[in-house]
DNA sequence: GCAAATTTTGACCGAATGGACAAAGGTTAG
DNA sequence: CTAACCTTTGTCCATTCGGTCAAAATTTGC
C-alpha cells in the first residue's frame, strides 16, 4: 500500500498531515466548509494544491479528519465532571474550562458551531450516539445531586445546554462581543469579566437574597 | 427608471421580491452565504434564475436585504425592556419574548448566526454602531436596577449576552439539542422545558436557598 | 384594443473550483 | 551507490456558479 490512505504513515507523512490540518482549522472554522477552497488551505500550509491532494484525497476528507479529532478534544471537559467532591465545586470548574476553551481554542468552537448549523450533515450519528449517551450519564450524576439537596431541583439537560451555550459564546459571537463591549471592555479582561458573571449566574441567579 | 432598483414598485416587484426572500431565507440560513447559490434559491422561490436576477441584481443583493430586514425584528425585543414595571418580571418578559424568537424564527436567527461566525463581514458598522448604542443603553437601565436593589451586582453586559446565548442556542443548535434530548423529550415540549429552566437559572441559579 | 412598459426565458459566457495525472525531484534501505 | 519508494509540481480537465443578453411573452395605461 503505497497510498497516505494506508494505515503506516511515514515520518514526512505524519508532519505535512498535522501542518494541513491546521492550516484546514483556520480556514474552514472562518469561512465554513462550503466557503473554504482547497487553493486556500493549500496556501495556509504552505504547499501546492496538488501536494496537498497528495495527504488528502478530497477536500471532505480534511474536514472529516479535522471533526474527528476535534471530538475528543471538545468534549474531554465533560467527561471530567465526576461526583466526586462537592456539586457546586464540580459545577463551576465544568464553567470555567469551557470557558478556558472558548478563550484558547476559538478556531475549533467554530468549526463544531458551522457543523451543527448546517444541519450537521456529518455528524449526526455521533450526536445520537456517543454524545447522547454521555448526556444523559451526566444529567443521571446532577439529578443525584438535586435528590441529595445539593443543588436546586431542576432539568439537568437544559442545565448543560445553558453551560455550553453561554461560554461557547465567547467564541462564536466573538466579534460581536467585542464590538458590543467596545475598545476598553472588549480587551483581554473579557474572559475574566465573564468567568465572574457566570458563576454569580449559575450559583446565586439574578433575584437579590435579602427580600 | 425601468430597473426594481428603483424606489417605484409595482405591485407584481413587491409580490416576487417577498417571495424571493423568503426562499433566500430557508436557503441562505440552512447553507450560509456561500453554500448556497442562485439556482438554489431561485427553485425555491419558483422562478428561473434570470427571473430571479431580474429583482435582484446580484447574490449578494438579496443577501443584504434580507439582514436589513431582519435586524429591525431581531432588536425589537430588547428595544421593549424598559424600567417600566418590576425589574425581575421585565427580564422575564425579555427571556420569554427572545425564546419564543428562537422558536418561531429560527431561519432568522440561523442567518444572523452564520454572519456573526464567519465574522459579520457585512454587518460589523451595525454591530459596532446601532447595536452598541441599544445594548449600552439598556445595560444602563440594569445599572439602575442594581443600584436600587432590586437585582443583584453584577455586570449588565455579560447578563445581556447571557440571555442571548441561552435562548439563540435553542435555534441555532436546534439539531443538537433534539439529538442529545431524544425522540421522546425532544418534541415540541422542549421549549416550555426551557423556558421553565431558564427562568429559574435567571432569577435563582442553582445553588440551594436553604444551606 | 393597442402601444408602451414590464416580466420571463433560453442560450450563453468567463471565472473559480475540485480534482486527475504523469513526469520530475528527493529519500531511504540495503 | 543504487534501486525502489516517496514526495512535489506543472499542466490540464470537467463542472459549477454568478451573471449577461436579446428576444419572446405578458401586463398595464390610455
């Protein structure tokens, strides 16, 4: 088997793969897969077209490539979520790496985000499957914690979905954050302004304490 | 002036270019701007390309007067809160008038989703004018409510995109949550399940009243 | 009812794009 | 050193796509 499609992948095989897929990241996560063209992944790798179609055979392949590896990677945070130590303590520090993810792994947020709002032509089966199935684990882990009285009886779905869909934010709506924030709030500080609110938001609500 | 480009319409231009719209809002929201393309669009609305080019000079075109359109509509829930009535009902009113968007115009927000991640190309001057202006504002309006006690400290901004977050996601990653959810809790239900959830995390978070 | 204006269509064009291919240029193991 | 294998490139091709155009069909104003 002479072909990068085979299993034993060369020294020079492995680097240009790895160069080509990030180069991929950066376009296909700022122009969706549809409006990415190979001639710019290319360029981005710094390599020809053709050299390029050497690695991978299709333009679809480098975005399966890159989706495939991006799982893992995206969901390792949840995974993590044990019940193990105290609830409120699981539940922000789940906040707080999404968040972190957000902040430094913008490129892949978007990718997934383009992903699902195409309908998610490529990976619906593993929504139904593999994070399915991790969900609904978890959301048995935080219903044992609402039966303990550890946190307020409430829908564990909807809570993970409100998790990913406000720090997720930060990466998606990046430009419109920034440009609502303006040039003095919109800065670096941003992710600790947020990191801040979002806590008080989980833990407390908005409804002061004292009636 | 014989061109549609013209401010003078007649009755048969208002009909086509509404018809066009609306085709180009299920295509453009389902593929981006670049995944779709004119003949798409133009079977959609039922009419031949050249047809359709007639009314629109350009892809791009329809694709700018569709987000002209939107924006008003998008807005007009923020616009509505006001320091008038309870501070907590208020943005209750906000939470459920931004669901019910979610679920009734979802192409909309689909569409304005996608410009946003591929970096709001168009619509960075509105973002950074118009939408700043309006977010400020009512972020001073919260201001006021802390102030007075009535909702707890903490940043008006980031409670803004907060609730933004929270409630596009239930458009924009609609294919997710009704995957992750299933066949049987991810019927039309999902919405009052949210609304119901949202509220609570808002008003009272998830950490018990009683320690 | 008819002339002028508007609307619709089929045929066509150039540029962009995904991909194929063979030949040239390097690498590597024995 | 060399033969086998791997990598790179220039060239080319078919298709798709945005957009044009002139002519035909239809609607509108009088």
């Amino acid at each position: 088997m002479t072909s990068p499609a085979g299993l034993k992948r060369t020294r020079i095989q492995q680097e240009k793969r790895e160069v080509i897929l990030d180069a991929a990241l950066e376009v296909f996560s700022a122009h969706g897969f549809r409006g990415s063209t190979i001639d710019q992944i290319a360029d981005a790798a710094g390599m020809s077209k053709p050299n390029l179609l050497y690695y991978f055979r299709r333009k679809e392949d480098i975005h399966e490539a890159l989706l495939k590896r991006l799982l893992d990677t995206w969901l390792a945070p949840l995974r993590e979520l044990d019940n193990v130590g105290d609830p409120l303590t699981e539940l922000r520090g789940y906040i707080r790496r999404k968040l972190e993810m957000a902040r430094d792994f913008p490129r892949e947020s978007r990718l997934f985000a383009n992903e699902i709002l195409q309908g998610a032509p490529r990976i619906t089966p593993m929504l139904e499957g593999e994070l399915k199935t991790l969900v609904d684990e978890k959301a048995e882990v935080i219903r044992g914690w609402m039966r303990d009285g550890k946190i307020v009886r409430t829908d564990p779905w909807h809570l993970i979905f409100s998790i990913w869909a406000t720090t997720q934010h930060y990466a998606d709506f990046d430009v419109q954050v920034r440009a609502v924030l303006g040039p003095n709030r919109g800065g670096e500080g941003r992710f600790e302004d947020a990191a801040r609110y979002l806590e008080q938001l989980f833990l407390d609500g908005l409804k002061p304490r004292t009636t």
